[in-house]
C-alpha cells in the first residue's frame, strides 16, 4: 500500500498559488476559483462554510478595492499547517468592513493558520486587525 505524503514545501507552494490567485484576480470581471487550493468545505473560525461561501465572503472585499493586494511577510510550515503573518493593502471605493470608503490607502495585518488535508486547505483560523481597519476607515 502507498501512503500519500504531501511535504511541508508542497503546502507551502499551494500557498502561494494560493495568495499570488487573491493577487491576480481581476476585481468585477470574473469570478473567484479557489477550487485547487481549498476543500469543497472549510472550516474558517470555526464555523462551516462551502467554499461558494468562502469565495464569496473573499470577492466582497476584493470587489470593494480594485487595488486590494496580499504582501506575505512571515510564513513558517511545520507538518499540515501553514502559518502567515501578511499585510492587505487597499483603497476602499465601497463598503470595506461595514466602513464606508474615504478615499485614502489603508493597510492592516492578519495572522492566520492553513490547516492542510491532502493537497488542499480544510481549515482556516484567522485574526484580522480590524482596529487597524477601523483607525484608518472608521471613528477615530
């Protein structure tokens, strides 16, 4: 019998694919295809989520800020996990967070783990800066 191994290089280069897919969509012009990254299924903190769902939750910020870009700044993979520590820079021209857009760049960083089943990601556990978010958009 063979096992099927999937090396912590190969998760760390679906990740990337992964990012560098958010980073070359085309905002308004097509839809968002996360299929050979990610299971039909998803747990994302926590709650289950089709990946229909996932996708979706995905293209509402990305539609909201044509210039919406994913730089990774840290990313460590030990066995079926990916960990990332990366910076989302943006200018909103719509809603962006339940903040409305107020011309300017904004920047704020998310700490998320990729859990790995397989070749694909099964579940996703992440920490946004919304205050950085709200600083920036919000109330001051």
């Amino acid at each position: 019998m063979v096992k099927n191994f999937y090396s912590p290089s190969s998760h760390k280069t679906t990740f990337l694919a992964y990012i560098e897919a958010l980073n070359t969509h085309k905002p308004q012009t097509s839809t968002l295809d996360l299929s050979n990254y990610m299971h039909s299924e998803l747990t994302v903190n926590n709650e289950t989520y089709t990946l229909s769902e996932y996708e979706t939750s995905l293209l509402k910020l990305m539609n909201a800020a044509s210039d919406f870009h994913i730089s990774v700044q840290k990313l460590v993979v030990e066995g079926p996990t990916v960990a990332t520590r990366f910076l989302v820079t943006c200018t909103p021209e719509k809603q962006y967070m339940g903040y409305p857009p107020n011309g300017k760049r904004i920047e704020y960083a998310e700490h998320v783990f990729y859990r790995f089943n397989g070749t694909k990601c099964c579940e996703i556990s992440a920490l946004i800066d919304i205050r950085a978010v709200k600083r920036q958009l919000g109330d001051k």
